[in-house]
C-alpha cells in the first residue's frame, strides 16, 4: 500500500499538463524528497527553506498583506503523506483546496513552511525525546525498550522520514504563528496528542503547544479552541501552569474513547484558585449538527468575552465529520463540515469582537481519518475564512477526484441524527455536557484572581460586572433555546 501511494505522489509531481493536477513547478524542492532518497536520512536543505518562508517577508512587500496565509509546500506534503495513520492525506487535502481555486484567490498567499530548529523544537520536546528521533533518523539503531519509553511503538511507529515530519509540522505552525496575515491555516498541523518526551495518539510533534509559544511572544493571551473528536489532552497538561493560555476542547467523551480524559470538570478549575486551566466540553454519543453548533455557541462567546485573547488557535481535527473510522464512527456522531465551520464562523466573529483588528487566528489540522471528508471539511474551512467564497457543489477533477466517488460530492452525506437517536435509546448526551459547563463559566466569571489583571497591564480587558452579565444572559437565552429544542426530540429526556 505504501509502494503505491509513492507512485501516486510520483504521478502528481510529473503530471504538470493539466493545470488542476499538478502543484507549481518547484524542482528545486521535490527535488529533496524524491521517494527514492531514505526519507529518514533526508536533509531538508535549510538554506533554501529558510530563505524562501522567513516569517514576515510578505509584510516586506509593497502591496497589502492578504487576509489569509496558507502554509503549505508540495514537498512537505510528500513528508507528511507518510505519516502511518494518514497516508496520502496531505496530498489529498491540498489537492482539492488547489483544485477548487481556493489558492488563487487574491486574499490568500501561499506561504511554505519554515524548518524547526532543534532548539526550537527543544521549546516543548525533551532533548531526550528528540535525540532518539535523530537516532532513528540517522539509521542508529534503538532498543525497543527506548521506543517504547518514547511512545515510538503501536499507533505511533517510527516511519521513513519522520524527522522530517516533525520539523516541518513544527516549523509549519510557527510560521503561522509569525506571518502577519489575520489568518493562518495550517493544515498538516494540529498534532495535539504529542508529548514533551513521547509520541502519543498518532501525533509526534506537538506543534499546536509550539504555535502557542510563539504567539505569546506577541499576545498576552491565547486561546486554543480544539474541535477535533479526541480530548486535546497534551494540551491540558502543556500550559497548566501558564495563565496566558486557555485551551477549550470540544470532544467526545464515553468508556474506552481515546484518550479517556476531559471530563466537564477534570482540571477546569485549579483548586489553588489560580485562575482557569481548561475548558473541556465532552459531547456524548449520537451528536448532530444541531447539538454540536449549540454547543459552540453556548461555549465559543461566553469564554471569548470572558478570556479576552487578542489570539486564537483552533485545532480543526476533521474525526468529528461522520464516517470517521477513528472518530464519528465510534461515537455515532452525524456532525458534518457545515458544524465545524459553524465553529470557525463563531470563533471569528468573536475574536473580531474582543481583539478588533489586532485579533490573529490559526487553524491547525490534526485528527481526520476519513481522508476525503477531511479533505472535503478543511476546503470548507479554507473557503470561509476568504469570504464571499461559494463552492461548487461537486469535487473538481483532479488527481485525486476518484477518492470522492460515488457521489464526487463536496457535501458529506450524513443521517439525519433524529431518525438514528429514534433506532438508538443511547442518545445524545451533548446537553448535559452543556449545562454542567454553563455552571463552570459563571464559576470561573466569578473567580478570576486580581493578581492576574494587574500582571495584564491592561485592566480594562478583563471582564466588569456588566460582561459578567453579559455572559449570564447569554448563558440563559442559550439555555432556553435548547430547553426548547429538547422538548422537540422523540426520546424522552433526550437533548439536542
Ligand atoms: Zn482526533
């Protein structure tokens, strides 16, 4: 199977007759990862990256600096097709985002990504961590008791060209960290799993906690609102201790889910009274549309006008669109594209609200297991963050347009979720979820510590007591209409 996504990704490189098939002629950087070439020995030649996506060189130029950065290089792709859990993905995503036209739009520049530094990967990875990547890298040989120690077994096995991986993810989520553009997508980032010294949960890198890193070098605050289907759990740990930053993870939560934390009020609250570590929103079993964008809604303002980040990373894992072998389809989730651009809508909306024009947002990729409904999810994504985009209907030929079949749909087909709660007396849990965590918000309102306004600088950003009201009366208007879309299900007791 590997041997012939590497021919396929040897077609794409060569099919440059057909203007949608083929990625901008780059030689020079195809030329560094030919598949013929021991990906783990590759020496991604940093003097050509580097001086080709220095951070902020856009800003140099005499025209205006387009609303969206779109991070991306197709011999990165070719990298990051090898990760195991996803092969091919990356093509495959930047294929049909290419291929609708989106990276000609006038509003977006293509900007490669920058490689990461050991040093710079030192920022969150344990040197340790990191020296038996090279090692392996190196052709090195490594116990497997070192492997496993580093998590570099199971669902996360050392592959050909892993350090390669690593540097570019990492390198790809700083660059959007850095460029000036409102807007930075980053699609083969968003590895929320990974740990300072161990692999975890198919990610290697934890690039998100390294965006984040970077960001604060700028922002006071971050916010990271993580819609993949699986507990940011990295994430929870990586910045407990640091005010500055927020994670917000919305997720799935039942017996044996991965990762198997993130409960509503697992660490939400620190018991010294420090102030919010995390936000987690665990949805039950049989989650829809309608269920997923109430939650959003009941979660992204509130905690927006409360937090104040002036930065926002989203983690748009796509394993919460149905079909998802390794998501939806173990949570029985009928969540489609349209929910998590509902998400990046509402993250928008309110980021423009409390930052105004010094707002900066991010969006990582990460989980997405369903290559084609990823694909089909991030394009959306892609295409809302560059308004007045419309998409057609149907996927555009391309080369990868037959994974599509039969329907060559851009829309993804999924169930109504009231006739599958009618068949399924486990239903939705997503309400309750809501209303334990619209408690927690007016806990954390409440007891926010003084000592972490004045260390601000800037008081006013902090929530008064009319936000404080604010927010109740959002909490209730939101609570009101789900009590009335409860009322509306078939199930007793059942919630939308
Ligand atoms: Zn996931």
């Amino acid at each position: 199977m590997h041997q012939q996504q590497t021919e396929q990704n040897e077609g794409t490189q060569s099919s440059g007759t057909h203007p949608t098939r083929a990625y901008p002629a780059r030689s020079s950087n195809f030329s560094a990862l030919q598949p013929s070439t021991s990906a783990d020995r590759v020496q991604v030649d940093d003097t050509s990256l580097t001086s080709t996506a220095t951070p902020g060189a856009s800003a140099r130029r005499s025209r205006r600096v387009p609303s969206v950065a779109y991070i991306f290089a197709p011999f990165a792709a070719l990298v990051h097709d090898h990760v195991p859990a996803n092969p091919q993905r990356s093509s495959m995503v930047h294929c049909l985002i290419r291929a609708l036209q989106l990276l000609e739009h006038e509003n977006i520049e293509v900007i490669p990504p920058s490689v990461a530094s050991p040093d710079d990967l030192l920022q969150f990875h344990t040197r340790s961590y990191l020296d038996v990547i090279s090692k392996c890298a190196r052709g090195v040989a490594v116990s497997a008791d070192t492997l496993a120690r580093h998590g570099l077994e199971d669902d996360c096995p050392v592959f050909r060209g892993l350090a390669a991986h690593i540097r570019l993810a990492a390198g790809g989520s700083n660059t959007a960290a850095r460029t000036p553009h409102p807007i930075a997508i980053h699609w083969d980032g968003g590895r929320h799993h990974a740990r300072a010294g161990s692999a975890a949960g198919f990610c290697y890198v934890n690039d998100v906690a390294l965006c984040v890193q970077a960001l604060l070098a700028t922002h006071a605050r971050v916010l990271v609102l993580d819609v993949d289907i699986h507990h940011g759990d990295a994430m929870d740990s990586a910045f407990r201790e640091d005010t500055r930053v927020l994670p917000v993870s919305i997720h799935h939560a039942s017996p044996g889910f991965y990762p198997g934390t993130g409960a509503v009020d697992e660490g939400v609250w620190d018991p010294t009274g420090e102030g919010p570590v995390a936000v987690n929103v665990p949805i039950g079993t049989g989650c829809g549309d309608k269920t997923y964008c109430a939650v959003v809604d009941a979660v992204v303002g509130p905690v927006m006008e409360r937090f104040r980040p002036s930065a926002v990373v989203v983690v748009c894992g796509a394993d919460a669109v149905y079909g998802d072998p390794k998501g939806a389809e173990i949570a029985r989730w009928t969540v489609t594209p349209a929910a998590i651009v509902h998400a990046v809508r509402a993250v928008r909306r309110e980021l423009a609200r409390v930052a105004g024009e010094q707002g900066k947002l991010v969006i990582l990729g990460g989980g997405g297991y369903d290559h084609a409904n990823t694909a089909r999810t991030w394009a959306n994504v892609t295409a809302v963050c560059l308004d007045g985009v419309v998409l057609p209907a149907s996927v555009p030929d391309h080369t990868f347009a037959m994974q599509y079949a039969p329907l060559l749909d851009m829309a993804v087909d999924a169930p109504d979720p009231l006739e599958q709660r009618r068949r399924d007396p486990y239903t939705d849990r997503g309400g309750q979820a809501w209303w334990r965590l619209a408690r927690l918000i007016d806990v954390q309102v409440e007891r926010v510590p003084d000592h972490r306004r004045a260390s601000d600088g800037d008081e006013r950003q902090w929530a008064t007591d009319e936000s404080y009201e604010q927010v109740e009366q959002v909490v209730a208007s939101q609570g009101e209409a789900h009590q009335r879309a409860s009322s509306s299900t078939v199930q007793p007791g059942a919630t939308q």
